[in-house]
C-alpha cells in the first residue's frame, strides 16, 4: 500500500501526466494493441523524458510496486501492461534528431515505426524496422526487430549503436560498445529485462525508392506457390527480402501471396524479381517502384486497431515437403478473415553474418521463422480461433528448432522464454544479476535473476 500523500508528491512531481482508476484519461491509457488484454494498473505515468522515468522507477522501488513499461504498446501478450501496480508510460515521448551527414539518428521510445521512417525518409535514410507502421520502434529493437531490410541491414537491434538506459537503481547509463557493453549486448535482444531505454542511437542507410509490393494467387495453388519459393528465397539477393503467407484480400478472396522488397537499384530488382512475378498464374502482381514509407504501411490494412489477437510463432530449421504439406492444410481452414497466416519470415543475409552469442539474439541462422497471427472481432470467436492457432503450431512442430522469436510470444508461452534467448540465456541470467537482482523489470518475457537482492 502507498500513502495517499506520497502517491500525490510523486504525482506532482513528474512533467508528464499521470492517470488514475476513474480520471479522465485512464481507460484510454491502459488500451493496448491486443483488445483481449484488460489490465488496471493502479496509476499511469504517461512520462515526459528520462527524469519522469528514473522518478518512476525510484518510486516504485522505493514502495515494491509492480512495474510495467509501455511503448507502442503492441506486445501480443500485452507486456506493456500490470494490473494494480504502475505503469510506465513512454508514448509520448517521440522526440527525433536525424543527423544526415553522419548518417545517424536519436529517436526517443513513444515513437511508432511510421513517425521514425517518416523523418529518416526526409533524409532518404532508414534502417530496418518491422512491416506495420503502427508498432513501437523501442519492444521492436529490444528483443530484435525484424522487417524488410533484414538481408541487406540485418535486424534493427543490429543497427543500435548506443541507448540510454534507467535501471532499476533509478540511474540513467549509457549504453553502447564503449560504455557498459555487457548491458548493451543484453539490450540487443534481451527486451525490456535490464532497464527502460528513454533513447536509441541507429545507423542509418540510404534507402528508396524500393520495388515492392506482392504476387497473390488462389489459395488451392499453395503447394506449387511453396514449392517455387523455397528455391527462390534460398537464392534471393540480400537486398531482397520476401515473406509468403496465406490471407484474405481486403475484398474478401482468400490467397497465398509473396511479399517482397527491394531496396537496391530499381534495374536489379527487376531482375531479381522477375522469376516470381513470371511464376505460374497469379491473380494480381502489385510489385512497382514505390517510397519505403509506402512500403513500411502496405499491410497496415490488415492489422488495424481494435481487434482481438492470438499469436503463435517459431523458427524453423527449413522447409521441407512435410512442413508445406501442413502449411497448405491449414491455409484452407483458416478460421476468421482476418487472420494472417499460416506465415513465413525468411531471414538471409545480414541478419545471419553476426554470430548467435554476438547480441542477446540468438536465433539468426535459421531460414524462416513461422507465425499464425489470428484476429478476430466479436469475443465468443474466441475459443474457435485459439484451438485453430493451436492445432496449426503443433501440426508445424516437427519442423522447428528449439526457439521462438521473444517479440511474438504469448503469455502462455512464458516456458519458452528460456528457449527464445537460446544459447544467451545464461549470460543474460548473469546480466539481470548485475543489473535487476530484485527483478523490477518482469513483466517483460522474463529472464529470472538467481541472485538475491541486498536488503537496503
Ligand atoms: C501488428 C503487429 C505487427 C508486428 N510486426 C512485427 C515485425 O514486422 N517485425 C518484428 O520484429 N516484430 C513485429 N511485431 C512484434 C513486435 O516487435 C512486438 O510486439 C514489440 O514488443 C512491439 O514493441 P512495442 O514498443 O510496440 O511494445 P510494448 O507492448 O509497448 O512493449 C513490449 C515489451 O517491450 C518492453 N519495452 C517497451 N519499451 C521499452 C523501453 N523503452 N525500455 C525497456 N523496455 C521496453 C515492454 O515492457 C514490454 O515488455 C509486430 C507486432 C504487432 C502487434
């Protein structure tokens, strides 16, 4: 229990604001992502820059309260939010420098990933971040950070070249190759488990125009369509970077589509791409020069606000016949129209040059990771879709590694925390010791500390 009193200090104490039980403001701060999510913190601090941020962590410290750390709020098991205890608000922090000549930039947590590409692309600059522009760029990078520049750029967390960081003594650190480097490394993939960043550094990379876009086909083509681009992607370029997945046109048809983009010469691209967009008889080749900005948002359809979701994902060790038997299978009994899957991510290139224990990421040599991301509407579909995602996941098993992508875990999958940080996680459980030994930052996917804390 914490006094009235000190509740009231604290809360005016902070630049930003504060949100109780019953204010105004309060039912929509703790909205998150995922609508199956309903969590009541006791208060939310929508902070205003790292000194709400260190008085936050210091208060709840100070009183044993709960934490949680929200940035875009986009974590499928809804990671952002606690119930009763205090949530840490960065959405409004969305401060962002872009240094073109130095070809760098300073970006603050509350940022989604449309505001970050959008300023870097006034510079013609971008480095890579995930396919929906609405998600948060700071969950994104901390537990990797996957999306189209993957091949050529490698992950988001790759291209952190420093952050600043509130640990859980209330103190702001750097964190970079010079300073704290055993911090750094565990930032880059080990998600929110050390500290709250109130500031990236990324290197940035002359990007776009791009040749994107996608070839969707009748979803009873499946099996043809996996068979071609098992070869394709194993022999795509580094510049492109492509997923395929079964979907449900915004008009209502069901299909598998390839999606791609290009970030290299237009020229090329064409070349690249033309054995997919010549591949079989495609209901529709959407594939043209386009800005990456238009890029990063092509799928933003598909994934608006509002929806209930299930996620379930891992890497698999590749594609073999058996494994496009299942995908095909499901791809027909897809439950809702606005799921998206059966899915596959193909990882190439950048990602895979750095070593699994370089970064807190482990899992880069892996040629795709797998996802079912079920939506629905109206709650009672609930069960239905769950128990599909389910029988998909397992039906796909055979074919994974031992590993899932921390970023797409669900609650339930909390068993597997330890399997997402792979080979790492006995030197990210010696990190948290260091850094978190009372383990304040676990409402995250949680690396446990096995060092008791000193009793201040
Ligand atoms: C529609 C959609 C599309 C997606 N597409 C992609 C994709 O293309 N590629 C990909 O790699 N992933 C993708 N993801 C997964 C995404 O990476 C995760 O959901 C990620 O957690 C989102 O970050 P966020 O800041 O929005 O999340 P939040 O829910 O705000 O936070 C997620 C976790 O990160 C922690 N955290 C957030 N900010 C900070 C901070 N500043 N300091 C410390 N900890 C912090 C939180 O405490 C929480 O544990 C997608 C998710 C959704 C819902």
């Amino acid at each position: 229990m914490v006094s009235e009193s000190a509740t009231t200090m604290f809360r005016s104490s902070l630049r930003g604001q504060s949100f109780a039980s019953g204010e105004p403001g309060y039912d929509a701060a703790r909205v998150v992502f995922n609508r199956v999510i309903d969590r009541h913190p006791a208060l939310i601090a929508r902070c205003a820059g790292a000194a709400d941020v260190m008085a936050c962590v210091r208060f709840a410290s100070e009183h044993g309260l709960t934490v949680s750390v929200r940035g875009g709020g986009h974590s499928i098991a809804g990671k952002a939010i606690c119930d009763d205890g205090l949530m840490i608000d960065l959405s409004a922090m969305k401060g962002i420098r872009v240094d073109p000549a130095g070809r760098t930039v300073r970006a603050e947590p509350g940022l989604t990933i449309g505001e970050f590409d959008r300023e870097t692309q006034a510079f013609g600059l971008a480095t890579t971040m995930g396919v929906i522009s609405t998600t948060g760029i700071a969950g994104l990078t901390l537990g990797g950070g996957m999306g189209w520049l993957i091949g050529e750029h490698g992950l988001a967390c790759d291209n952190v070249t420093a952050m600043d960081v509130v640990t859980a003594d209330g103190r702001l650190v750097t964190a970079s190759n010079r300073d704290n480097e055993d911090l750094f490394w565990g930032m880059r993939g080990g998600g929110g488990n050390f500290g709250i960043v109130t500031s990236f550094e990324y290197r940035l990379h002359e990007v776009g125009p791009v040749l994107g876009g996608g070839v969707l086909y009748p979803v009873d083509k499946a099996r043809d369509v996996l068979h071609f681009y098992r070869d394709f992607a194993a022999t795509s370029p580094n510049e492109l970077s492509t997923q395929i997945g079964r979907l449900t046109t915004l008009d209502g048809i069901p299909v598998i589509g390839v999606a791609g983009c290009y970030c290299g010469s237009l020229a090329e691209g064409e070349k690249a791409l033309a054995p997919l967009r010549g591949f079989g008889a495609p209901i529709a080749d959407l594939f043209g020069p386009i800005s990456y900005v238009q890029m990063q948002s092509m799928f933003d359809p598909w994934f608006p606000p509002g929806r209930q979701a299930y996620w379930k994902a891992n890497f698999l060790h590749g594609l073999p016949d058996e494994a496009i038997d299942v995908f095909c299978e499901f791809a027909l009994t897809v439950p809702s129209p606005f799921t998206t899957g059966p899915w596959l991510e193909h990882l190439h290139g950048a990602v895979s040059r750095v070593g699994p224990t370089d970064t807190a990421f482990a899992h880069r040599r892996h040629p795709y990771n797998f996802l079912v991301l079920s939506s629905w509407d109206d709650p009672s579909e609930a069960q239905r879709n769950i128990e599909w995602t389910r029988a998909c996941w397992d039906a796909m098993r055979p074919f994974m590694v031992a590993g899932a992508y921390v970023n797409y875990l669900e609650e339930e999958a909390d068993p597997l925390a330890r399997s997402a940080y792979g080979p790492n996680y006995d030197r990210l459980v010696a990190l948290k010791n260091k850094y978190d030994p009372a383990n304040l930052f676990h409402i995250n996917h949680n690396i446990g500390p096995t060092r008791r804390a000193p009793t201040p």
